[in-house]
C-alpha cells in the first residue's frame, strides 16, 4: 500500500540559496561607495530575509553599515567643504 500525500499538502525540493560570487560583491560594494542607497535598501532586504543564507545576511549587514557610513563620510565632506568655501569668502573681503 503505497502512501501519497494530499495535493494540497505536497512538498516541492527547495532549491538551496545562492550564494554571492566575489565579482557580485566587488560591484555591490563599489556600487554601495556611489549610490548609497542601493546597499542600504539591499542591506535591508538580504538581513531580513530568512529564506537567504547566512553568508547573504552577513553580506547584507555588511552593505547596510557601507551605505550609512558613506552617507556620514558625504554629509561631513560636504560641511566642510561649505566651510572652506565660507571662510575663503569671509577672508577675501
């Protein structure tokens, strides 16, 4: 007697989660130092997704602080540069 599931209840093999290749990385991170938003919003999705791999979380955390920093990096730059410029004003007159 041959015992079969229900339609309903029947179990498909998952495939297992793709890991990220060195190349995609070196791109995401590169991508991540100009477009901040793209490692933040990837950060997000790939740390809480549950059905990732544990390399894809890590990468994803990874992304997510890359992107934060270099939003900090850019905001100070950018005073600083406003300052430089104000001052060289001030001192011209």
């Amino acid at each position: 007697m041959d015992y079969q599931q229900p339609e309903d209840q029947q179990q498909f093999p998952q495939d297992p989660p793709r890991e990220i290749s060195t190349g995609m990385r070196v791109g995401l991170i590169i991508g991540t130092i100009f477009i901040n938003l793209l490692g933040i919003i990837l950060g997000i999705v790939w740390m809480t997704d549950q059905n990732n791999s544990e390399e894809k979380r890590k990468f994803g955390k990874t992304l997510l602080i890359l992107g934060i920093v270099m939003v900090v990096v850019q905001c100070l730059c950018a005073f600083i540069y406003i300052g430089v410029v104000a001052g060289l004003g001030v001192m011209s007159y």
